[in-house]
DNA sequence: TATTGTTATACTCTATAACTATA
DNA sequence: TATAGTTATAGAGTATAACAATA
C-alpha cells in the first residue's frame, strides 16, 4: 500500500519539506475545522475548551495569553462558549477584577466528544502510515517544532471555516 | 544533537501528529512570508511567480484555477506583479478576450532570488535532522498529500503578513 | 448565448485603542 | 497608578455577483 521511496515526480514536489508542510498543515486545519463543525464549535473554541480542561480556574488573561490570542477577541470567544453553557466564569473572592474560568458539565461531556473527533482526525491525516512511519514521523516534527520555539499549547494557525 | 525517542512529555503533546503539522505549517507559512517579504513580496506573489516560470504563456483563467485563487482576486494579483514590472500580460491573437502571462526579464531575475529564498527556508525548517530523517520525512509528507488529494501546484495556505 | 477578464460591493475576521471596575 | 476585563471601531483580506468585451 505505501509507495515507499517514490520520488519519480517531475516537476519535483516544490519547495520539499518546508512547502509540503504548510500545504498540508492548512489542509489539515480546514479538515479539522470541518470535523468540530459537527459539534457546532469552531477550531478556535475547541482549543479554548481543551485549554480549560488543562488548566482549569486560571484567569481570561493567563488562557488569553497561552493561547496567543488578543484580549479583545478572547471576551467574544469565552461569551460563545459561555452562552451555550459550556464555560462558567466564576469571579475571584480574592481579586474582583478577575474571573476564573471552568468547565460546566456540558462542557465536559462535549470534552468526551472532542476526544473522539480528534482521534479520528487523527486517523484520517496519518492513514496509510505503519506504525514504525508514524512514530519517525512524531519524532521528526516534534524535533522540528522544538527548533521552531513552538510550544505546546499555543496554536496560531486555527482556521475558521468559510 | 537529535533527541532521539524523546517521549517524556508530559502531558504528552496534544493532538498528535495532526495537531504538530497543522502549528508548523502555520509557523512554516510565517516564516516564509518573513523571508519573502524581504523581496518586497507576498506568499501569492511568490507562488504566481513560480506558476508562471512553468507555465509561461497559459491565460488566467488557467493560472487561477490551477492555483485555487478566485479569478477576482486573480486580478488584483497579476496587477500587482505587473506593474513592478514583473510580468506581462499579452493578449492572444486567437482569442482576443484572453491574456496569456509571461516573465519579464527583471521577472526572472527575482526568481533567482526567490530559489535562493526558498534553499534557505527548507534549511531553516529542516535544521538538526539528519539526511535519513530528512528522506523519510519527506516520503511520508508526499505520501500524505497524497493521500489528502493535494497536488503539487494548489498552495490553499498561504498567508499575508500582517 | 457563453466565456475572459474586470470592477463594485459586502462580509468576515482581526487588532487597536478607549473605557469600567477593581486593586 | 496599574491591571482584568470589556466595548467600539477601523482595517485587512476575501468572496459574490454584476458588468464589459469578445467569441
């Protein structure tokens, strides 16, 4: 099934690794986004819940910052989630200005859903790799998002869908 | 210096290899519109350019189809390449309602530069792996666009700078 | 009537900066 | 005076659809 070592294609694939690599990372964020489409949640507001499920009581500002999201636009994204009874805010006894934020339980059953979307994303991405190619593969990209600086939590590329 | 095996994370890094191409690619696109942009070029203009170096002559309709740009937007690209007198657009004799784009010889002088941009990203994004973890990072990158129904020439990501 | 290229317009997303309430 | 959160506004980028010229 893998075409191993195919590389017979003229014109060569441009650009190599580096073009193929933000070819398909935009590929795979609008796949993503069209799998948490059916959840009615936007990539945006799948992280914001993932992040909660993480780091659960930290204030607008910490996630705002850890995600690399404005503050501005962090407000509308937490009243989105909030609306639907996903996310409570909860004022601080200790400093009134700010609110922590949590997950209700409706947001923690739609956490279980997440899951599943995002194992078969997963799935549809790497199809087609054995499993010695997926852990190269792991190893290879962590290494370069390490080079990169990127860290694990913040993901600048989430995509709306059109 | 490459980690070898390096799964210690914890927790373990999300999403897996779905979510590591999807924070590259949005980090390999930036990076890429930096380096362009020292050419006094966006990522569209980039890949126009490139298009046109392989397929000089053909009209616009082709090139905006081919590129998955709307012929609108189309327009306004050429416009800008054209007049920094880049490209040309010559009507077509057969059919007078077409143009088909062509260098000019300032065009292809940038394109040399451009290559020159484009060795330096690949290095910059494939920095510290071997060349062993380079061909099997690729194989299994051409063996997922594949699997995606990407072609070589369709760049759906790229990104102005802001 | 259909097609190439173009223009006009409206919409989405985003950031900047001003504002309030608490500290 | 400084900070957490909020609101208002303006800008960039984009697509949709109407339009002109040619077939």
């Amino acid at each position: 099934m893998t075409m191993a070592g195919d590389t017979r294609r003229e014109p060569p694939r441009g650009g190599g690794i580096a073009f193929l690599l933000a070819q398909i990372g935009a590929q795979a964020a609008t796949l993503f986004a069209e799998r948490v489409a059916a959840l009615d949640l936007t990539p945006p507001q799948a992280g914001l819940l993932r992040a909660i499920t993480r780091q659960a009581g930290e204030s607008q500002q910490w996630f705002a910052k850890r995600l690399g999201v404005p503050p501005s636009r962090f407000v509308q994204l937490v009243d989105s989630v909030e609306q639907r009874g996903l996310v409570e805010r909860r004022r601080r006894p200790t400093d009134r200005r700010a609110y922590g934020l949590y997950l209700t339980d409706a947001g923690e059953e739609l956490m279980k859903e997440l899951g599943k979307v995002g194992r078969a994303h997963e799935e549809d991405i790497t199809r087609g790799l054995s499993a010695e190619q997926r852990a190269a593969l792991h190893e290879a990209l962590t290494h370069i998002a390490d080079g990169l600086g990127l860290t694990p939590e913040v993901h600048p590329g989430y995509r709306q869908l059109r």
